[in-house]
C-alpha cells in the first residue's frame, strides 16, 4: 500500500506539471514503473544501465548492484526518510559511493566533485547555505548530484550531458516546488566553472 500510495504521488506530479517532466512520465505506465522498481526510482536505473554500463570498468549488473548497496547502506546509515531513492539521493559525498562511481572514471572527477557537486564545502553546498529558499530542501545539491549521475559517463561521448526535464525529473520529489530547481540550475550554471551549460 505505500509502495502504491508513493508511485501515484509522483504520477500525479508528472501529470500536473507534464510540462517540466520528460513526456512519458506522464503516462500511467510509468507509475507501474515506480511500483516495478521501487524503492528506487526508474530513472536511477535508466541512466545506471544506459549511460554508466558504457563506462568500461563499470560492469553492468555487478557494477549497479554494488553502487546499489553502498548507495542504500549510507542512506539507512544517516536516517534518510525519502520516499523513493532518486539520482539526486546519491550521496556522492559518502567515501564508499564515491570510490564506487569515481574508480570507473578518468582520476579527475573527485576533486571536481568536491568543489562543485557534494560535500560541506562544495559550490552547491555553498549557494543552499547562501539562499535559505534553496537550502531548506538541500535544491542546489540535489542538481548537482543529479547531473553528475546523469553526465559524468557520457563526457565522451557523442550525445553529452542530461538534459533539463531529466534534471528535474531526478530532482523532485513530489511536496517540492520544482520551480527551486530551476532557479538552483541556474545559479550553479553560473558560479560551478566544471558544469557547460548549452543555452541554445
């Protein structure tokens, strides 16, 4: 019953505000997606499997299964009461998560995740502690955390980055204006010098 009384919260979002989501979220099936993967988010899973099982250390199911784990493990560890475990829920700042995404990766990644994606001294870290509207709901970190699960891996390749309805889409959760998300994007966009944001 939460299981279900959770998926249809986050339906009746993407329907709601359809037009800040990818479009096939707002299609029931979706919902039954939710149910199929809880209590972690579908969109986890979609960018676990279709960009970071292109990564070649990253080996596609061990390699979501042990992300999974520590991933679920630091959240049970620091109480987190999230309905639903989204990209956004990743803490990057947890030693364990962090060695597990960053040892797939070229060795550059974790100084830039210190400074402009998760930790106490971050850039978003910063701006949420700066604008009290932000920090409140953790908005900047949250982007930032998203972006990095849903870009780091494709940096090579030929379709690049994550696009806006998905940082969104891995940012929200249902009680959430969505509208902070934007506004988080875009002072990140401006002072985080490892995020290119293409404005056309």
């Amino acid at each position: 019953a939460e299981r279900d009384e959770t998926a249809e919260s986050f339906g009746e979002l993407y329907r709601r505000q359809r037009a800040e989501f990818p479009a096939e979220c707002a299609e029931h099936r979706y919902v039954e997606r939710i149910k199929a993967a809880y209590p972690v988010h579908p969109e986890v899973f979609d960018r676990l499997y279709r960009e970071w099982s292109t990564v070649e250390r990253f080996q596609r199911t061990r390699g979501v299964l042990r992300l999974m784990a520590a991933v679920i493990h630091a959240l049970w560890a620091s109480d987190d009461q999230s309905p639903l475990i989204l990209p956004c829920s990743i803490p990057l700042d947890d030693p364990l998560v962090n060695s597990e995404l960053t040892s797939k990766l070229d060795d550059h990644w974790r100084p830039v995740i210190d400074a402009d994606v998760d930790g106490p001294t971050s850039r978003p870290a910063q701006i949420d502690r700066d604008v009290p509207n932000l920090g409140r709901v953790h908005a900047t970190r949250r982007v930032a955390r998203t972006i990095f699960v849903g870009a780091a891996p494709t940096l090579r390749s030929a379709n690049r980055g994550l696009e806006v309805a998905r940082i969104r889409l891995g940012s929200c959760f249902p009680n959430d204006a969505v509208a902070l998300f934007g506004d988080a994007l875009n002072r990140l966009s401006d002072q985080a010098p490892h995020l290119y944001v293409d404005r056309s």
